[in-house]
C-alpha cells in the first residue's frame, strides 16, 4: 500500500489512492476474475502485465486523445495520473458481435440503437465497429444505453466527440493488435475531463480486463471464442461443476502458469517488449 495516499476507491481487482489535490495512483493487483468472480488465487504479474499495456496504448495514442497518464512507478503496477471529472458513461467501442451485443443483436436486431444486417453469427466480425455506450451501474452489471440516453447524460456535443475519440481509438489498437496475432474483440473506455474542460482519457485502455482479446489464430465465428489470458482458468473452472456464485475456487499451480504465461506474452506480443524489460524499468513501455 503506498505510503501518504488515501485510499479512495476498490474496483473488483484494482485500488485507487489520493496522491494531492490533483493527482491519483491507480493500482493493479494480481487479482483474476472469472464468471464475474474475484478468485481467492493471484497470477502473479497479472497487475504489471496491465499496467504496462495501458501505459503502451496511452503513449501510443496521444494523438488521438490526451490521457491522464503521468508516469508509472518503478513497482510496475502503479501508474500516477491526473485526477479528472469522469463522464458518467462507459464507452464501449464493438467490432465482433460477442457479450452482451451478441445477446442484445439475437434478442432485437440491434445492439444499442445500431441496426445491424440480418443472419450475423456469434463472434461475427462487424463491417464497421459500432460505438455502444453503457450506464456504470452501482451494483451487478452495465446497462446498455441507446445513443439519445447516452446524450442526455453529458451532453450531446460531448457525446459526438467521445463516440468518435472511441471509434478511433479501437481502430488504432485493434489493427496493431491484428497485425500481431491478437484480435480485441470489443473495448470499454472511461473519459473525463481535465480543469480546462478538455476530454481526457482515463482509466486503463485497451487491456485484457478491459477488452476481449481472442488468439487470432483460433478464430472461428459461429460460436463464441476462446479468451486469450483467461481460457486456461475458466476451463479449469468449468472441470469443476463450480455454480460460479461466491467463493470461486483455488487455482491450480499448473493453471496459474499458463494463465500468467498469456498474460505475458499478450504484453510481448502487443508490445515488442521483453517482460523482463518492462520489469527492470517500466517506462520502457512509455519510449
Ligand atoms: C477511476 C476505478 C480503480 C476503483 C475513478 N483519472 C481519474 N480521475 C478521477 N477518477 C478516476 C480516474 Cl482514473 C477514477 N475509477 C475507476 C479504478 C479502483 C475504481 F483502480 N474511478
């Protein structure tokens, strides 16, 4: 636990600190979860692995939006950034039908207002990706919101400029990803805004927790994909006959070093980096 910083916030498996006025440190632990459940086992580096690829994605797309990145500790799990007045939307950026906008998209047609063509499959690659707003719910899960209601909450020139940054955003990472054999699926983004008002990135961008990551390799539309970090453990969950309601169960040794070895090498494949690197010196991510 940092010294000198009020903790203010707990996410399922980050921690969120007061540094000054002006200033937070996030923290992400080695917490996993899965069917929504926090696991009483870690993988070890999990929080590294994420924060290096969220600090990857905000060096790299700070042309396309300023983020509230400041640095990253030398612990490698802790990044300082600017506190920002959070939009209360989450930007979730789709381009494969999958979770929720699959289920919503079999249900109605459409996923969050957008019509989408008759006769998609599961996993379908969508011809464009689509902007899908969500409320962050209190409690249980995000409520997919219609581009009107997500409007009325900040604003409707607000919610143009965050629903082209998003779309911009997962066009950026996802050809990258693709290029090196990782497809991101779909994506959520949190925005804030700075003291001026501008529209910052926040949060943590384009990982494996915010993301769907599929092996590009094992992609098959017609049925849902394989998760490429956490596959390992939720097969193992499902050997079980676990009824996936608090506590989840112990991984095994064997389970937690695979699970740690995707994780590891989604970093090395995303970023061209050496693990060992990042873990000498974190900012290596930032060059
Ligand atoms: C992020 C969250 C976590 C619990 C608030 N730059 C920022 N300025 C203001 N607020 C936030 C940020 Cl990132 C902010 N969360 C999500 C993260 C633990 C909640 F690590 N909540």
């Amino acid at each position: 636990m940092p010294e000198a910083a009020l903790h203010v916030g707990s996410g399922k498996v980050r921690e969120l600190y007061a540094l000054d006025d002006d200033r937070l440190l996030l923290v992400a632990s080695d917490r996993i979860s899965t069917f929504d459940v926090v696991l009483p086992t870690e993988i070890p580096d999990k929080g590294r692995v994420l924060t290096g690829l969220s600090g990857f994605w905000f060096a790299r797309t700070r042309e396309i939006c300023a983020n509230h990145l400041l640095s990253l500790r030398p612990d490698g799990r802790s990044t300082e950034c600017r506190r920002l007045e959070m939009l209360p939307i989450e930007c979730v950026v789709r381009g494969y039908l999958s979770g929720s906008g699959w289920k919503d998209y079999n249900a109605t047609g459409a996923v969050c207002g957008h019509t989408l063509p008759a006769g998609l499959t599961e996993s379908a690659e969508l011809a464009e990706p689509i902007f899908t707003p969500a409320t962050k719910a209190t409690t249980g899960h995000d409520e997919n919101i219609d581009d009107e209601r997500a409007a009325e909450l900040v604003g409707k020139s607000l919610y143009d400029e965050v629903a082209g940054v998003s779309i911009a955003l997962y066009r950026f990472a996802a050809e990258d990803a693709r290029a090196r054999g990782i497809i991101i699926a779909d994506t959520k983004f949190e925005f804030g805004l700075d003291e001026e008002n501008r529209l910052v990135l926040g949060d943590e961008a384009l990982t494996p927790d915010s993301s769907r990551f599929w092996p590009a390799d094992d992609y098959r539309p017609g049925g849902a994909q394989p998760s490429f970090d956490k596959q390992y453990a939720r097969d193992y969950c499902e050997t079980l006959g676990w009824d996936k309601t608090e506590p989840g169960p112990e991984l095994p040794a064997d389970v937690v070093a695979g699970t740690r070895a995707r994780y590891v090498e989604a970093f090395e494949r995303l970023t061209e980096i050496a693990f060992d690197d990042y873990l000498a010196n974190p900012s290596v991510v930032l060059a």
